[in-house]
C-alpha cells in the first residue's frame, strides 16, 4: 500500500475543504510549489493534486502552475478537477502528469469506454465520491440517484483498473476513514483501490494496511499533514513495509 500526499489548490494556493464544502476552505502557507517538493523530500512518490477551482467551475483552471509542479519533482502527480472533456484531459497528460482523475463524467458510460480506450488504464482512474451512498459530482454540489456500489460495478465493466473511493462525510474532518463503506468497496470489485477521507494518524494507516490484501492500492492524505497531526515519512515507511 502507498501513501498519497494531497494538494488541493484553490485561487493559486494550497487549500482545503471540509466535508467538500467551498463554504469550509481553509488556506496553508506555502505556494503548491514548494509544497510538492517538500512531499517528494519526505518520501513521496505520488502526488495526489486536486484544480478546486475546476471541480467547482467545471473548467480546468490551473494548467501552467500544475504543469509546473509535475517538472518540478520525480514524483509522479495525479490529477483531478475540472477533468471534463477529452481535450482537457490530453493537455493536461501531456503537461506531464501521470495519471488524470475523472468524476464528474464517469456517470457517463459511453465518455467513460472513449476515454479509457484512448488512453488507457495507467493513465485515466475514476474518482468515486459517496455522500450519504449516493454518487456526488459537479464540484460535491450534486448528488446523483446512484448508490455507490452500483457505480463501481458499472466501472469494473468498463474495464477501469483504480478507482479512488471517498466518503465526502469524512473528508478534512480528520475523524477516521469509514471503514465499514471502504470494505464494502472493496467486497464488491477486484480493481485496485484507493482510500480517501477522514485519514488522521498512524493509527488509520496501520488499519488500512490490512486491507492491502483486499485491494487496498493505497490511501491519500491531506489535512491531518497540514494540521500537523501525521508524519508523513512514518506513514510512506510503515505502508511499505510487509510486516502488518
């Protein structure tokens, strides 16, 4: 399992939402530049960025500066918000980001088998966001009448090989992930799995390391990291190592 330091950005600065409410952001000193570098200086080897402004907008807004931040470290960057279209989602791969995050239109099915055909399933996974076990989209400012297990294996037979499972409840309320809806998850598919929302100590990552044999890909992490509360290169270290 590997552990995933998140940026969000939001107006050019680091960002973050609370239960994916833009009515709950709260801002963090220093630019998402130097941010990334300090991740990659602590262990990181993938970077999980999120455009705000475009998961809010819908138009991807931060290109040059996301760009900027995938030359400037090895790391590998994972890239969601905004992510709508077809030709957005080839700039921002040839920016050179590793891998694109759809949400929005991964209700759409026939968007969903066009992109991962061209594209491939190294390079495009789905995000999956839960509110109350209904699919939300559009910034979390709509829920779709879609119960999230029902999703999930709609994109497993679209040949989607990750997906990234957030329960928006949980998100920056470093309370815990929900456990119970996470290994529903991943009862239910055979693709890879990443967890996000509400991871806030040590102790979440050492009880999502026993779900690696589940399917557990990995976790993202990002409040608890600005507030202080989790040491990442302990979290990176105790996720690789075999021993549970």
């Amino acid at each position: 399992m590997i552990v995933i330091p998140a940026i969000d950005i939001l107006g050019g600065r680091v960002a973050r939402l609370t239960r994916g409410d833009f009515k709950f952001e709260k801002t963090y000193e220093g630019t998402p530049l130097e941010i990334a570098g300090k991740w990659e200086s602590l262990g990181a080897g993938m970077i999980h960025v999120v455009d705000l402004d475009g998961a809010k907008t819908g138009v991807f807004k931060n290109l040059k500066l996301i760009g900027d931040i995938a030359s400037s470290v090895k790391a590998g960057i994972e890239l969601g918000g905004g992510l709508r279209d077809r030709p957005t989602i080839k700039k921002a791969l040839t920016a050179g980001i590793s891998r694109v995050i759809i949400g929005t239109r991964a209700v759409d099915k026939n968007f969903v088998m066009e992109i991962m055909k061209e594209f491939g399933k190294e390079k495009v996974i789905v995000g999956v966001d839960s509110r109350e076990g209904k699919i939300s989209v559009s910034g979390w400012t709509e829920t779709k009448d879609i119960y999230f297990l029902d999703f999930i294996k709609i994109l497993e037979d679209l040949d989607v090989g990750t997906i990234v499972f957030t329960d928006i409840l949980k998100d920056g309320t470093l309370s815990g992930p929900n456990f119970d809806a996470l290994n529903r998850v991943l009862d239910a598919t055979d693709m890879d799995v990443i967890a996000s929302g509400g991871v806030s100590s040590i102790d979440d990552i050492l009880k999502l390391k026993k779900l690696a044999p589940k399917g557990l890909a990995g976790c993202i992490v990002g409040k608890a990291l600005y507030e202080g509360r989790l040491d990442l290169r302990q979290a990176i270290e105790i996720a690789k190592d075999n021993k549970c």
